[in-house]
C-alpha cells in the first residue's frame, strides 16, 4: 500500500468539539492551581531565604580547617547540579559544561511550540559556590583533565575527585542543548527556529512512541488543532517502558482531538519528509521528527582516555558504588551516561539524582578514610544507599499538553488535570532547586524522603511485588 500524505482520522476542522472545550477548562483549573501554589513557594522561598541570611550574620560558619578535595562535575543537568548542592559545603567543586545553563529537559517539549516558555525551565548554571568551566572534556588523566574552551583553548584542571555526569545526545534536534548555543540568548535563537519551522508545516510525522513521541505530538495537537498529526510506533503500545495505562490513556487522548497513532508500524527507512514502513507503506508530511531510542552517551572523552571503562554501546561501566571500571576509585559515573549491571532504572531526571546523591556520599566518605588513615572507606551502594532498598521508586510523569497527563508511581497510573498540575510543581521546584533557591532544595529533600518511605513500606515497584508473591506462592 503507498500513501501519498498523511493518515489522519478525520478533517482537523471536524475534529471533536467536547474534547476541545473539556481542554480549555482543564487549561483554566491547571492554570490557576499552579499559579496560586507557585505563589506559596515564592513566598515560602523569600521566608526560607531571609531566615538563611540572617542565620549566616548572627551565626557565621567557622573558617575551614582541613584542606577541602578538589573535586569536578563533568556535566550541569540532574546528577551533576544535585552533586554540586551536595558537595559544596564540604569540597572545593568546579562544574564542567559545555554551556553556560540549566535546561528542565522534561519540559523542554513544550518549546517546539511556545519557545517563550524556555524562561520558565532554563536557568543560568549556578557559582555562587563552587567553580564553573565552560568547555567541553577532551581526556582524563590520573588526576587532571583537559576541558577546549569555547574558543578553542585547552584548560588543564587538578582534580581529587571526577564525577561524570556528561548525559547522552538525543536523536531529535533540537531536545539536548550543544556546544554551538552556549548561552541562554542563543538556546532561545534555536527553540525560536524549531517553532516557526513547526508553525510553518501543515503535517507533521513522529516516529516513535515511547514518552517523548507521545508528549511531543501532544504539544502539537494541542496548540494547533489544524495540523495533520501521525505519531507511529513500532509496538503495539504508547509508551511500552511505563504502565500499559499510560499507553492507553495517551493514545485515547490523541486520538480524540484527531491525531493519528500508528501502532505495529516499524519504519525502514526515514528521510526529510517521508517515511517508508515494513509494509510497504510510504507517508509523507510537511515535517518529520524521530524520537527512537535512547541517546548517544557523551563519552568520547572517557573512551579515549579510559577504553577499557566503557562498553561497546558507549556506555560508562561503575561497580555498585558508582566507581568508574578501571579508573582507581576516584573517578564516579552517574545519570544517562552510566550503566550499572543488574540495575533496571529507568534513565530518569529523578534516577540521576538519586545517582548523584550516592556518587557524593562516596567522595564524601573515600575522603574522610583517607585523612583519617583508614585502609579502605565504607562505601554507599546504589540504590540501597538513596533510597534504602533494592529498587528505587518507578517516578514518571507523560504530559498530554499543558491541561491533561499521566501520572505513574510504582504501577500505579493517576491520569487528567491532577497529573498536569503535578508536572507543572514538579517543574517549577525542580528548577528551583537547580538554582539553589531554599524552597525548591526543601521540597525535593522533603519529597524524595516520602517517595523512597512510600516505596518501601506501602507501594513496592511492581517488580518487588512480583518477586513477593512469587516467594508466598512457593
């Protein structure tokens, strides 16, 4: 069968009244919940901040006495800036990055089709206390590292620790931020491009349906109604890595308001504007986006200088406590860029973190060891050192446009306006604690506590529960 355009399941102009205006008055509730909860937080924040300020004055924190380790952050995303706030107090910290902001990647969609809203989820990295380097990493020595500048010349760095928290580079221009737009002025040039060449097409093709397939085409749907949009994956489910209700909620909910999901539907082969299918069917559309697969680990600088620490997919390979194969325990791996045998994560926003979080205490205790002359340090394991058991919690949010989601814990699926206003918190207070701010460092100290609690004493990832009924049974 060919096909010379676009499936799509009815005229856009016919497309289903109810679901538009149950959309706007999701958008209105959402809208109005998140404003008025992120109004407690600014005030929450200025309270936090100026009972921090006066703290520091009346109760001003002894001169260091020891000398502090050198340690570098290769990376300013979710492991790397949640192992800055950690080690700050306690190392001389230096990030490493090849630009010079933060960018909420889960909330990075939305920016195909309002570039505007970068100002919401990009912040300027932090150096308030700890250094900040902008280049790229080059090799690792035994102690030192080469960063290129910008401009083309090579920094050598002294380090007593690396953390590599250097992410992957997805498929889909422009989702991972490079090394041509190091500056928020020139991030926005490019989500501002990304959108007028959207806003310009007529149809629209997304291969795949895993998360970012399924919010991308929701972004479209929702802020052009008259857009032709197929979103085709090769399983015979949306989002196959969650719960099969997310799948479920997210394919009723595209289709509804006219997009065309194509489940079973492998593409052979992909260029500009057309995609040719296993079946023999080629469809073509104004515009093309792949959202297959994971990323490309940014690894280039540890393969050259550390071969036998990667693997044949790019991989960095760690023992349980994070440590880089091969590289003296020193060096840590965390977040995309790492893989740990055994370990069934999800690469999360939320799983780097929880990386970080054991990546640190592991310097923080190799250190102590060794200035008190102790042979070998007491080392965290993950995941049982971040979230004290042998699963972390299964944390997943899917938006449907900004009014409607999926919102997943452990197996457990909450779908509609309460997973959009949950994403939009999570949003907000991620960011915040990305830029230091007291609220957001609060929330998530706060929130991931009662997670990795509820995970373990209430609601067990569903592998858990498997594995507990299975013993019961025998």
């Amino acid at each position: 069968m060919t096909i010379s355009s676009l499936p799509t399941t009815g005229s856009p102009s016919v497309r289903r009244l109810p679901s538009r205006l149950a959309d706007l008055g999701h958008l209105l509730l959402v809208r109005s919940v998140c404003v008025a909860a992120i109004c407690i937080f600014e005030v929450a924040d200025a309270l936090l901040s100026a009972g921090g300020a006066v703290r520091r004055i009346c109760f001003p924190l002894p001169a260091a006495g020891a000398l502090r380790p050198a340690v570098l952050i290769v990376g300013g995303s979710f492991s790397g800036l949640h192992a800055q706030r950690e080690l700050c107090g306690s190392c001389d910290v230096t990030l490493i990055d090849e630009k010079a902001f933060f960018e909420y990647t889960p909330g990075c969609l939305r920016l195909f089709v309002k570039p505007t809203y970068l100002t919401k989820i990009a912040r300027p990295l932090p150096r308030a206390r700890n250094g900040l380097v902008i280049g790229s990493l080059q090799s690792i020595e035994k102690s030192t590292v080469t960063v290129r500048a910008p401009g083309g010349e090579a920094r050598v760095l002294h380090f007593d620790y690396l953390l590599l928290g250097c992410g992957t580079t997805y498929g889909c221009t422009p989702i991972t931020p490079t090394a041509a737009a190091p500056t928020l002025e020139q991030r926005a040039a490019v989500w501002e491009s990304a959108a007028a060449e959207l806003r310009a097409a007529q149809s629209v093709l997304i291969l795949g349906g895993g998360p970012v397939g399924v919010e991308l085409a929701a972004e479209i749907v929702a802020a052009f109604p008259a857009k032709r949009v197929s979103l085709i994956t090769a399983g015979p489910a949306l989002c196959a890595t969650l719960p099969p209700h997310v799948g479920a909620v997210s394919a009723r909910w595209l289709r509804a308001r006219g997009a065309t999901v194509l489940l079973n539907s492998r593409a052979t082969r992909v260029d500009e504007r057309t995609v040719l299918l296993e079946d023999g069917s080629r469809l073509q559309a104004d515009l093309v986006y792949s959202c297959l697969g994971g990323g490309v680990p940014n690894s280039a600088a540890v393969r050259s200088s550390l071969p036998a620490s990667v693997d044949a997919r790019g991989r960095v390979v760690v023992d349980k406590h994070l440590r880089v194969r091969g590289a003296g325990g020193r060096v840590l791996a965390m977040g995309d860029v790492m893989v740990l045998a055994g370990c069934s994560d999800l690469k999360l926003g939320h799983t780097a973190e929880l990386n970080a979080q054991v990546a640190a205490a592991n310097v923080l205790r190799t250190h102590a060891a060794l200035a008190a002359a102790r042979p070998e340090p007491r080392l965290e394991a993950y995941p049982f050192g971040a979230v004290g058991a042998a699963v972390a919690p299964r944390v997943f949010c899917v938006s449907l446009g900004e009014a409607n989601g999926a919102l997943a814990f452990n197996g457990v699926v909450i779908s509609g306006v309460l997973a959009a206003v949950a994403k939009r918190i999570i949003e907000w207070t991620k960011v915040a604690a990305c830029e230091e701010r007291p609220v957001g460092i609060l929330f998530w100290r706060f929130g991931d506590a009662a997670a990795n609690w509820l995970s373990r004493a209430v609601l067990p990832p569903p592998e858990v529960r498997a594995a507990a009924a299975a013993k019961r049974v025998a």
